[in-house]
C-alpha cells in the first residue's frame, strides 16, 4: 500500500495506464478482502454431543457453540434418528451468556440406541451463512439412511450472484466517494469534467444496484438457495427486520441523500467554478512561480464547497457505517472502538484509490490537468495509507489475538507474509516516487501542466494549412498528423533514462500486488487465529488425546515407610463410551511397588458429574486393570486415583484430561 499518484499524473505516458489499472485492481481486491475483519464467518468451536461421539443414554438436548454472534431460527437445528426422523422438538433454546455464544434444540425422551445426525444452519455476524453436519450415537453406532449435506450454505449459483453484488458495491462505494472527494479536495475544476462526471454517476448507479440485488437476494442466499424464493414477500419481510436487511434499506435512503449531492457537486458548483475560472482568466490572476490559480475562489464558491464537503463527509460516513453495523466490527471484542476504526478504514480506502481512480480517467480523458492537483493527491494518498496502516493493524490483531496466534495458526502465518508483501509494495512505490520527483522537476517560472505543451513553432500557422474539399482525404491528413504526433511523444518518452526507470518500478509493483492478492484470498477463507485457538481448546493444564490411549504418569508421597513412588495410568481408547483401564505402581527406583489398594475416581466439573469410583482389579504385583469404562460425555475429566501403602497411609493425585 503506498501513495503512488503522483508517477501515473506527471509522467502521462499511455503505456503505463493499462499496469496502473492492474495495480489499482490488485490493491482494490486485496484491501476489501482484507478490510471485513474481514472476512472470516462464525466457526462451531464445541457441540454436546461432540462430533462423533458415543454416549451411553440418550441427552436431553444437542447444543452448538460457535466463535462468534449467529442469527438462528427455530428450525436451524434438526436432528435426524437412522431412519431419517427428526427428533428434535423444533424450538431454538438461547443459552448465550457473556461471550458463550451457544444454542441448543430438545430431544424427545426414550430415543433408541443407534447413530444420530445434526444438521444447523446460522446467519454469522457478517452476514454469511454458515452450515455444517456431524453424528453422534446413542450406545453404541449403527448404520444410518441420514447422507451428510455437502453443499454449504450461501453458496451456488446464489451466492455467486451475491458476492458479486457485494463486491460491486463496494468497488461502487470507493470510486463514489474517492472520485468525490478529489474534486473537492485536489482538482475542483474536474466538477466540470463530463469523463468524472460519467465516473461518479455510474459508481453510484453501481453501488445502488448492488445493494437492491443484495436485498432481493438475501432471502435465498441464507436460506434455499433457490432464486426463486427471491419473490417470497414473506422472506423479504422477514429480512427487513435482521441488522443486515436495516443496514441494506438504510444505504438505500443515504444514496437517495448522495445523489442530492452528486447533483448540487455536477450543477451549481461546476457552474461556479467555471465562471470563478473564467474571470480569474480574464483578469490574469496568476500565482508566482508559475502555478495557475485554483478557480472557485470567491465566496458562492467557497460556501458551495464548504456544504459539499461537509455533507458529503456525512453522507459517505453513513454509507461506510452500513457496513461495520452488520458486518464483524459490531461483534466480538471492543464494538465501541471496531466500529469507528472499520468506518475510518473504509474511508481511507475509498479516498486514496477512488482518488486514483478518478486521477487515471482525468489524465486518459481530460487534456491539461494542472500539477498541483496531483500533488494535493499525492497528500491526500499519503495521509490515507496512514490511516489503512492504524486501522488495519488494530482490525488484524482483533482476528488473531495472541502472538500464539500469530505463529501459530495458519491465519497468523498469512498475515505475516502478507504483512511482508506489504513492506514490499511500499519500498517499490518509494522508488517509484523518486522516479516521478526526477520526471516533473521543472524550471522556476515556468507552467506546470502535466501534460506535455505541443511546439506550436514546428506547425504550420493556421492560415496557410489547405484544407481538402474531400472530406475522406482530410480525415485521412488527421490521422496522419495524429500518427507523427504520437510517434514524436514515444521517441521522447523513451529516450528519458527516468521514464524507463518509472515503467520498471510500476511494473515490479503490479508483480508485487498480484502476489498480495494471492495471499489475502486464502486469508480471507482461513479461519481466523481466535477461533482457531478458540476452537482447539488448548489448555496447559489438560492432557487431549482424543480417540487415542490416554497414559499419564503421576509421582505420589505417602508420608509413611515405603510411601513414595508414582502411578501410571493408561486409559484406552479415550473416548467418550466404554474404555479399559490399566494402572502401575512403580517404586522411586522404577520398580513395581505391590501395595494393599488403588482406587480410580471420574469426575467431569462442567456438567457437574461425578466422582464415578471404579475399583480396579489385581492383575500381578503393581498392576491393576478394569475393562468396560463407561464415561457418557465428552469433556475435561478429572482421573482421581488414591494410593494406600499402609492401613494409614494414603493420598490421592489427580490430573485433568480431555475426554472425546
């Protein structure tokens, strides 16, 4: 990310348009995957039963718990028996509290044994859908006619047509906003441009549909994705009263309120600014040192300017809080400040490649753009990518959370390399700059367009040119001084060392933020590092081996003769339903210490069950087993095991394990 305005505006060399609209893509994409912290859906962190799991009765109740807020309905769980039945009693129970985000949906009583299969479907806080499947068996697993969906929900041909909607508008919200504010605040004759006129109008044509097909299409895209049900009256109703659908509605009314603005800005302002432009010809108003004075100069003007830019601020304000209202910076940690921080980032975008924008149409369209314009850009840009750079510093570290998180996981790797490939795209635009710097420099006193004066001393005088009566034949003269001319601007072009060191520079940064946009789209599908930690449920102070022979080795101290020593226990296959139990006793020189009794105790603290005793069989000299296990739910189990050396000497040692 790097303010590079200035090379594309001083240098108004054809041939870079075409590598500047590939950067401008490139950096577009990446800054907007990026910008939704991005970017990431609710992820299903925990489920009772847990995926897979075997339990010994039939639970009351299935809960789902999810890394972040969800939208449910009553019939986003459903519970399917072997057969195909739902079991579930259809009614959501809303078990959030704090920052557990859980629900859950009752079972019937008295349910058979056999292999069940949950199926949920939820509304993340950024306004996708999110869906997912797993089974559970109720004493031990059975063949089941229930298949596992495998289509997930917002996608096909549905959510193809909404993404593409939601990235049109935000395409439409940057160049609306961006091409705005560089007429107000860098080139204020360009109100009066008809190319940035056109730009402008079809940005907001853009964003407006965009938004309309999103609101039609939310219905399906969160539901059956089906575009047929995009005329269901009751589903639109119903989409009106989620965040998302206000948001939506909410965005229509402020555009009603931009295009207000895009009609005083292209109206009376452009009018006073070309009258102000006209008059300070006419009185030959110029500043020293050559630099033409900006026109809007008297007072309409300035009070005309001073509305717009104070409305205009307003009004894309609120269409930037459209977007953190209903998206992921209106949930999870610190919304008060997230908001703001994603309404400023969305803004900073949309002024520095908006801005761009509008500046490559006015060099490609509009003959004769004055250089200071692109140096108030070049200020407005530089001031920009500070604000990208804060903002998406705090939005990175609210996905990540921890430096763990940030080695870690393989969303904390990705931002790294992206963060790298960063650095990278700003040291090359840094020598793009320079290259630039070394294009305009130009001599005191002179006038500092942009675009090249032609040698009017090497043409013939208007007088003396023939004009051919056949108008094929006059076309034809055009052309061919228009071919000189373009030939006699390359052969300049490339014989400047500084130009070609330009070209270089921009194509080594079109390189550059290609390979950033590779990165951030798999950013953009990885799960975030929170949720990723969140949802492994690492815990120093727990010993999880799911599905795996749990052995854990405990010293114990008696306090009598012969009282010290440590206690294997080896549980196997450490899972939820039956396991078999084995236990050693070892004296402190590792050898089997027979000892008068052993005694295993299971207790699971979260769901306040236990302690389930177990009193383990003698198998030989320090060792004792039992087989047939049974632990009914998955969860951290604390294994109690007391050691008796003597008729009065005795201890219990514990540790915590995961269980399923």
């Amino acid at each position: 990310m790097t303010a590079i305005a200035p090379s594309p505006a001083r240098v108004r060399a054809p041939v870079l348009l075409p590598r500047l609209a590939l950067v401008l893509a490139a950096l577009l994409a990446a800054l907007f995957t990026a910008a939704g912290p991005a970017s990431a859906h609710a992820a299903l962190t925990a489920s009772d039963p847990k995926d897979g799991a075997v339990v010994a009765t039939a639970p009351a109740q299935v809960t789902l718990s999810f890394s972040e807020q969800v939208a449910m309905g009553d019939d986003s769980i459903r519970v399917m028996d072997p057969q195909g039945r739902r079991v579930d009693t259809g009614e959501l129970r809303d078990m959030c509290s704090g920052t557990t985000i859980r629900y859950g949906t009752a079972l019937h009583s008295g349910l058979p044994d056999g292999t069940y299969t949950v199926a949920w479907q939820a509304v993340s806080a950024d306004s996708h859908p999110v869906s997912g499947a797993f089974t559970f068996s109720i004493g031990a697993p059975s063949a089941t006619s229930v298949a596992l969906p495998t289509a997930q929900a917002g996608g096909g041909p549905v959510g193809i047509a909404y993404d593409i909607a939601r990235y049109a508008a935000y395409a439409g919200f940057t160049v609306l906003v961006g091409g705005a504010a560089f007429i107000l605040l860098c080139w204020r004759r360009g109100a009066a441009q008809r190319p940035l006129q056109k730009l402008i109008v079809r940005a907001w044509v853009t964003l407006t549909a965009a938004t309309l097909v999103m609101l039609v299409l939310r219905t399906p895209y969160t539901g059956s994705g089906k575009f047929a049900d995009a005329l269901d009256l009751g589903g639109l109703k119903a989409v009106l009263e989620t965040k998302t659908g206000a948001s939506l509605v909410s965005r229509l009314l402020l555009l009603g309120a931009a295009a207000l603005f895009i009609a005083v800005l292209f109206g009376a302002y452009a009018r006073k600014t070309a009258e102000s432009g006209e008059t300070d010809k006419r009185k030959g108003k110029e500043k020293d040192r050559g630099a033409v004075k900006e026109p809007g100069a008297d007072k309409e003007a300035n009070d005309l300017l001073f509305g717009l830019g104070i409305g205009g601020t307003v009004v894309a304000g609120g269409i930037a809080a459209t977007w953190a209202l209903s998206e992921h910076a209106s949930t999870g940690i610190q919304p008060g400040i997230a908001m703001p921080a994603d309404i400023l980032h969305l803004l900073a975008v949309a002024a520095w490649l908006g801005g761009l924008t509008a500046l490559l149409v006015a060099l490609h369209k509009v003959p004769g753009i004055e250089r200071d314009a692109v140096q108030r850009f070049s200020r407005v840009a530089f001031v920009s990518v500070l604000v990208l750079a804060v903002t998406g510093v705090y939005q990175s570290w609210r996905q990540v959370g921890s430096w763990s998180a940030l080695t870690g996981t393989s969303y904390g790797q990705l931002l790294l390399l992206k963060v790298g490939l960063v650095a990278v795209l700003v040291a090359v635009a840094y020598v793009s700059r320079s290259w630039t710097a070394r294009l305009t420099d130009a001599p005191a006193g002179k006038p500092a367009k942009i675009a090249r004066q032609r040698d009017v001393s090497r043409e013939t005088s208007p007088a003396s040119v023939t004009v051919p009566e056949d108008p094929k034949r006059a076309a034809q003269l055009a052309r061919q001084r228009a071919a000189r001319e373009s030939a006699r601007e390359k052969q300049v072009r490339d014989a400047d060392p500084a130009r070609a060191g330009l070209r270089r520079s921009v194509l080594a940064e079109a390189g550059v933020a290609i390979a950033l946009l590779a990165v951030t789209t798999v950013l953009t599908s990885t799960e975030p590092g929170r949720t990723a930690e969140q949802a492994s449920g690492r815990d120093s102070a727990s010993t999880a081996v799911p599905n795996r022979a749990i052995k854990i080795t405990l010293p114990f101290d008696t306090g009598g003769q012969n009282g010290k020593g440590s206690v294997r226990v080896e549980f196997d296959p450490g899972r939820v339903g039956a396991n078999s139990l084995h236990v050693w006793v070892d004296d402190p020189e590792g050898q089997p210490l027979d000892i008068p009794e052993i005694k295993v105790a299971f207790t699971l603290p979260a769901k306040d069950i236990g302690p389930l005793p177990l009193l383990p069989e003698r198998a030989a000299p320090g060792h004792w087993s039992a087989s047939g296990v049974q632990l009914p739910l998955a969860g951290e189990w604390r294994i109690d095991v007391t050691v008796r050396t003597s008729d009065i000497d005795q201890t219990t040692v514990q540790k915590n394990v995961k269980i399923g």
